[in-house]
C-alpha cells in the first residue's frame, strides 16, 4: 500500500466561478473554552438551518481537531471526520450540533487558530483559521452571533478577552481557576471570532461618539510596555474621530480591545471589537522605535479600526473579494494618513511602496488581478495587488467622482449593505449609482492583472499642443489578451520660460487605447507634466528630454510630480552610461529647497532593485557600481550642502512633529550622501551620531550607514547596540536587518552565521528581519554563484513545516528568475525545483513554487 502522505498531490484549486451560497446558516453560535496551553477543550454548540430547499448535508470544516462527542439535537452521534471535513445528514430544517474537541495551543506553530505566544493564548482565525478551533463552516459568507465562555488558570491567565462585550465573571476552585462570558451582538463571519487570555495590563482612555455614547477603550500588553501603548491609544482616537467626519462611521460597541502579541504572522487582526496586533505595530517610544514605526503603529491601528465599517460590517461574500474590505481599507488609512502630516510625503512614500512590491508582483509569474479568480493557499492571496492597487483602484473612482460624488457612493454602500456579506461588484454598483456614472469599462481593473503602460507623445504646432496618449497591458500568466481599461490622468502645461502653470491642470479619462488632447492658445513649446500626483497605476513612458525633467523638479507645482521628475531623471541617468551632470545638478537645486521632509524623499536615489525593473535583464553589479558612482558624484558636488544639511538639521531637542520627523529625515539622508564621499570625517560624523542619539530614528541612520561600510568603529557599533538593546525583540529586530541589507560582500556569510545566532528564531518578525531582509538585497542575493538563492531556500525549507505562511512568503525573490540572466535563472530554477521535490511541502509554498516555475 502507498502511504498516502508520500504520494505527491496537487493540492485544490478553488474557483470563483464555483462559488454558490452557503447550504446550511449558522444564526447562533455558543462556544464554551477550557483554556490550558497544553490541551484546550472548545464545546461549540451551533443552531443551523436550512438555507433554502435542497437536500445536501451540512458540512463542516475542521483542522487539526480532535473529536471528541458529537451530538444532533442532544442525541449522541457516531459521524467521524473524513479529511477536513465533518459531514452531517439532517433530517430536519433545523437543527442544533453541538461539538466538543482538543486541541494543543503551545503545538499550533503556524500562528492560525488558538496558539500561545509569550505565556498569553491568542487566536488568529483570517483567512482559514477558525476550523482550527472548532468544526465551523469556515467561510465569510456564514454569519452568526457569538457567545463565548472561558474558562482558565487565574494565576497564568488573570486578563480573559473575546469579542463584544463582557457580560460576566466569577472564579472557580476557591480561585485557582476563572471564568468570563463574552457575548458580541453583531452578527460576524467566524474569521472575526477572537479570544485572549493572558496576564497582560491596559492602557485606558474613553472615547465619546458623535452620537453621545461613550466607549471605553484599552490597548494590553504586558506590564512593562503599557508606557509604550500611548502614541497606539492616541491614534486610535484619533481615528475614530476621523471616521466619523470623513465617512459618517461611528463606534457599534460599549469597548474597544486591542492586544499586543509578539508572534503574529501579519500586522494586525480586525477582530470585532478586539484586535489583535503584532506587538511591532502598537509599542513605541522614542528610545526603541523611529519615526517610521511611530507612523506604521498610527497607519496600521487606523487601518483595523477603520475594518470596523469596511470588513466587519460589510464583509467579503468569499475570499475572491478580499480586495473589497483590503483595498477599501488600505485606502481609508492612507487618506488619514495624509491628514496627519505632509499629505505630499505620504504619497511618495505609497507609491515607492507600490513599485517595489506590486509592481513586480504584476510583472511576475504570481500576477493576478485586484479580484483573483482561483488559488490553491488563500493566505498567498494577502498581496501587495489585493492591499496596494486594490486601494490605487479605490483612489481611482475617488477621483474620477470627485470628493461628495464618492462619499455619496460610500453612504450609499453602508446604507445598503450593512450586515451583509457583499462582493467587489456591489460596492461598483453603489458607487454608480450613487453618482450616475457608467463605471462599466471601470470594473475592468478587478479582472485584469498587469500593470499598464501609457506611452506619451507632444506636439506643439502654431499655437496648439497636442498630446497623444496610448494605454497597452502586457500579457500576464493566463492572460494573454488585454483590454483597454478606464484610467483618470492629471496633467497640467508649464510655460518654458516663466516657469508658470498654463491654465489649469485636466483631469483626463483614458478609456481607449488611443487618446488624442488638444490644447488650444499654447503659444510656445511647453513642458507637460504628467499622472500628477500618481492618479493612476501606470508605468508611463515618456521619451522626455532631460532637460524638461530638471524643470518640472523645480517649478511642478504638483509636489509629487516634483518628485517624479527627479526619480525619473534620476532612471534615466543610472539605466545608462555617461555624464550624470543634469541630474547632479537637479539634485543640488532640490536640496536647495525649504520643505526638509520634501527634500530627503526627492534626493534619494531609485533603490537598485527599481533600478533592475526598468531593464528586460537586470544587470545585478553593473546597477550596483552605476548607482555607486552617480551617488558619489552627486555627494562630493554638493558635499558643503550635505553637510549644511547635516548639521543645520541635528535638532538636540525629540519632538514626534511633521517638522521635526523632516528634519531628522532630511539629517540622515544627508549623512547617508556624506558616507558616499568616502570621507573619514562622515564615518566619524556617524558614529558620534550613533553614540549620542537620544532617539531610535538617529541610532539606526547611523548604525546602518556604519554597517553598509568598512569603517573602523563598524564592529563595535554593532556590538554596542546588540548589548543596548538585547531583550528588545522590536529593536534586535533592526539589528539582524541592518547587517542583512549591507551591500558589503561579506552579508551572505554574515546573514547566514547570524541564523546560528542564539537570537535568531522562527518568530515570524524574526524571519522578516534577517531572511526577509536579506531577501531584497538585490546585490548580494543574486551573487552569481547562487549561494544567496541555496540561502533563501535553506531556510523556505526550515520554516515551512512550522509556520507555512510565511515560508511562502520569504521565498518571494526566488520567483523573479525570469528577469534574470540565464545563469542567474537557471541557478533560481534549480532551488525552486529542489523545493518543489520536498515531500510534504505546504500548499503555501506549492502554490508560490509551482507558479513560479510554470
Ligand atoms: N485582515 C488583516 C488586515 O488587513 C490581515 C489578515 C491577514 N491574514 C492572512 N491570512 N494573511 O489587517
Ligand atoms: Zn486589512
């Protein structure tokens, strides 16, 4: 007999062309825990019915359940699970199932279902992570109100946590053990169930509704971070105020719960009315956390409180629509994000984050549309595509119908949909309807993958400028042929010679493949600005003489468009040979400017791997060695200003301002530039600054130019941080990433000599830092031996039997063979294959493998 579990399967492919409403509902769901690390029993008990005629059985999912009784209306049941799934026969319309299983927390490795992390218990139930608690229909569209009983040791576990609202608590055994009931009055699919127990503290605040109610409000931690949950709680605060002045959201419940955990696969966790963060994501202080980690903690708690409207209210009908609750989000946060500080930054920053990842994702052998149609692993599904062009797509209609036209679209969504499981094509229509738009061509992005390409041409005759635009798709995986789809693009005219706008700027809808502009009474050649402020998720390519570039980065008066042009002078100029004396110059002018948080994006170079993508071969140390160069020029040009910069900016006071941020910003870029002289005096210039910071934004700037460098204070640097901060997983986090992100070539030896460092872990932050992070290391992960590819897969291998979501996730890079050289690919081919070949390979990693050598 073959052992089943040897012989080599290809997992199911689920379609959205198979999906069909749920056969059984679940209105009410009653779970009763017996919490212990070790062994937790859940007794679930269900009412079911019938959702319309049929007689196909209720089917449940389970993984990873022992069963331990069963009964169907109180009578005892013999049904044994086959697989993953419990099977039932009802005679009835129906019914009541009540289950009772085991399971192990302190063995749940892959962080989905009830698991303990730092002697607290959590559950992480999205996408597929309920059935690993209980026998449940695990899917979005089955919506139920929970109650919830816990019960546990009161010494280890004094804090019981679940959705809603506590209704009552009391002890047991003379107080060895506690007990507390949960009751959440909204109706939820089980993906939002959650539960924590643990000896954690609150940060407490209030917050009074537009409507009057006052809600009470806790972030939990441990004791000893319960100081670093201030700038998380004012956030939240914030945020809420936010909803309700921007979309008309209010708060739904009597308390909002948000726990810190430190293992978490993701950022955070929506759950209704109790979040679950990655401990990275909520505690900051100036001492341990930069001025980025303060604004992710504040991004990313906007993001799950805004799901509270967009994804707990309204829920996706099936997981293809995860864009639905994603991209709306993500876009709600970014929106706040830009009312907290320069709105021009932030988009500069969406943006980078957009190219770097999604668009090598819609370039590669994974690209799928915003809607996907099938997958093997849904958890592969939690893309930069999904998340970051799904919320490019929502900008999209925001600024095609214009502020009150989208927020009629909005109210009209909530109105209609509240309560509801709803798909991708439900909000279009709302928001067509709402403001009598045919958005029929729009609904396009949702089917098409791929990036499109928008070729510009201007003429200018007599007084006439004409600018013919053409929209072309490049094939992806499985779709060869592409359509025109719907895109507005801002642009606006310059006058050469004064320097001023030309009437002004059109919003253009380009809807064929094909677009003629005609401008009238445009006396001279003028130069054309173009996708201002990024209104559409295109590459543009634009044969644009330089010379225009180094205008419109001085006189643009779209902030973003300033941005552009110097990064694309700045492509043009590292995708080629030769003088770089335009953009050196441009660079100059730009640092010259009086916004410091402007100038620090503007004059950064495109990172070496944008640099790549522009290229059909990505020409690894030719990009390096270019890059190099260019940036030693640009810093001996102007290494007076650097300096200036430098110096003028190293404010002895910390305040967490808009100003304040710019300017550390603007400090370390310039320290960065300084290092690129090659001067003694930068690296002595880095290390005092590291040695004298007084904040973690200061300390990491100079310990990563230091790290990237032969200096000779470089040793003890690290060494001295290490000391600083050990116990600190959030800041050793930044320790392990420095040294993998160097381009020296000793990284990969480092890399791998720190995966024996007794710090090194499979926690998936952990992973990010060192594996991940060693992963976009264009440089020395595509060395051209392949010892960095044998790496990335050594340890896909080593992660994959723990936690399979993120092995998948880490070996990423590996995908992008195809733009390769041929040794290069072939050498990426062969680690894919020899994880393909792994016996017991996860669907995860299967699915991301197997696309990726197809
Ligand atoms: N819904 C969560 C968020 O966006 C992320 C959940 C991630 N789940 C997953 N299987 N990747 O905030
Ligand atoms: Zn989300």
């Amino acid at each position: 007999m073959l052992d089943a579990q040897f012989t080599p399967q290809v997992p199911h492919t689920v379609r959205l062309s198979d999906y069909r409403p749920p056969d059984w509902l679940v209105p009410t769901v009653a779970l009763d825990f017996d919490l212990a690390p070790g062994c937790t029993r859940v007794r679930a008990t269900l009412t079911v019915t019938r959702n319309g005629a049929h007689d196909r059985p209720l089917v449940l999912d389970g993984q990873e359940l022992r069963l331990l009784s069963l009964t169907v209306d109180g009578v005892a049941d013999a049904t044994q699970p086959v697989g993953e799934h419990l099977t039932l026969r009802l005679a009835g319309d129906t019914a009541v199932i009540e289950t009772l299983v085991e399971i192990v927390p302190s063995a749940n490795t892959r962080l989905m279902g009830l698991y303990a992390s730092g002697g607290n218990l959590c559950t992480q139930c999205e996408a597929e992570g309920f059935r690993r608690i209980t026998f449940f229909p695990d899917r979005p569209d089955v919506l139920s109100t929970y109650s919830v009983r816990m019960k546990a040791d009161a010494r280890a576990y004094p804090v019981l946590l679940a959705n809603g609202n506590m209704v009552a608590r009391g002890d047991d055994d003379g107080g060895d053990t506690h007990w507390a009931e949960w009751t959440d009055p909204w109706p939820k699919p089980c993906y939002l169930f959650a539960l924590v127990a643990g000896d954690l503290q609150p940060l407490r605040d209030r917050f009074t509704t537009m409507s009057g109610r006052e809600v009470q409000l806790a972030i939990w931690t441990a004791a000893a971070d319960v100081p670093r949950c201030a700038h998380a709680m004012a956030a939240l605060k914030t945020s809420m105020a936010w909803d309700e002045v921007h979309y008309g959201r209010e708060y739904d419940l009597d308390v909002f719960n948000i726990v810190a955990v430190a293992d978490f696969n993701f950022g955070a966790m929506e759950n209704k009315g109790l979040n679950v963060f990655n401990s990275k994501y909520i505690l900051a202080d100036p001492e341990t956390a930069t001025d980025a980690d303060f604004d992710a903690v504040a991004a990313v708690v906007a993001h799950e409180y805004f799901h509270n409207w967009t994804g707990n209210r309204i829920t996706c009908r099936d997981w293809f629509q995860l864009s639905l609750k994603e991209g709306l989000t993500v876009f709600r946060d970014q929106q706040f994000s830009g009312d907290q500080g320069s709105r021009a930054v932030r988009r500069i920053d969406d943006v980078r984050s957009l190219r770097a990842v999604q668009f090598q994702e819609d370039a590669g052998p994974t690209a799928h549309p915003i809607r996907p149609d099938h997958y093997i692993e849904i958890g592969n599904f939690y893309t930069a595509t999904v998340y970051n062009k799904g919320a490019e797509v929502i900008r999209m209609l925001y600024t095609l119908l214009g502020e009150a036209g989208f927020r009629a679209g909005t109210d009209l969504y909530f109105e209609r949909h509240d309560g509801q499981a709803v798909t991708c094509e439900d909000f279009v229509r709302a928001m067509e309807d709402a403001s009598g738009r045919d958005l029929t061509q729009f609904r396009r992005w949702y089917e098409q993958a791929g990036t499109p390409r928008v070729g510009v041409t201007l003429a200018h005759e007599g007084s006439t400028a004409t600018i013919t635009l053409t929209q072309t798709t490049p094939p992806t995986p499985g779709q060869p042929i592409k359509l025109p789809v719907h895109l507005p693009l801002r642009l606006a005219l310059f006058d050469r010679a004064s320097g001023a706008r030309i009437g002004d700027e059109r919003l253009v809808e380009l809807t064929e493949a094909t677009t003629t502009v005609v401008i009238p009474d445009v006396p001279t050649r003028p130069v054309l600005s173009l996708n201002r402020d990024f209104s559409a998720p295109v590459i543009v390519e634009h044969a644009c003489p330089a010379a225009d570039r180094v205008f419109l980065s001085a006189h643009d008066d779209d902030p973003f468009a300033r941005y552009e042009a110097l990064q694309q002078l700045a492509l043009d100029t590292l995708s080629a040979e030769g003088p770089c004396d335009d953009l050196v110059a441009a660079l100059g002018a730009t640092l010259g400017g009086d916004d410091p948080a402007f100038i620090a994006e503007a004059v950064l170079l495109p990172t070496e791997a944008f640099i790549g993508d522009q290229a059909a071969v990505v020409a690894v140390d030719a990009i390096h060695a270019r890059r190099e160069a260019v940036r030693h020029a640009a810093a001996t040009a102007h290494r007076d200003a650097w300096w200036a910069a430098y110096r003028g900016n190293a404010d002895a006071a910390y305040a967490q301002t808009p100003e304040a941020k710019g300017r550390r910003r603007l400090k370390n870029v310039a320290l960065g530039y300084l290092m690129a002289t090659g001067e003694r005096e930068a690296e002595v210039a880095a290390y005092a600054q590291f040695e004298n910071a007084n904040n973690m934004t200061d300390r990491i700037a100079a310990l990563s130019v230091l790290a990237n460098s032969d200096a000779p204070e470089r040793t003890a640097a690290l060494a001295a941080f290490y000391d600083r901060f050990k116990g600190d997983a959030s800041v050793i986090d930044k320790w392990f990433s420095v040294q993998a992100m160097s381009s020296r070539a000793d990284t990969l030896a480092a890399t791998i000599a720190l995966t024996r460092h007794p710090d090194f872990s499979h926690n998936p932050n952990r992973l990010r830092s060192l594996v991940g992070a060693f992963g976009v290391n264009q440089l020395r992960l595509h060395a051209a031996d392949g010892a960095g590819y044998a790496f990335l897969a050594d340890q896909v291998l080593s992660v994959d039997p723990v936690n399979p979501s993120t092995a998948a996730r880490l070996m990423t890079p590996l995908g992008r063979w195809r733009r390769f050289d041929e040794g290069r690919a072939a050498l990426m081919r062969a680690q894919l294959q020899r994880l393909l070949k792994t016996p017991r390979l996860s669907k995860d990693v299967f699915e991301m493998a197997s696309k990726s050598l197809a």
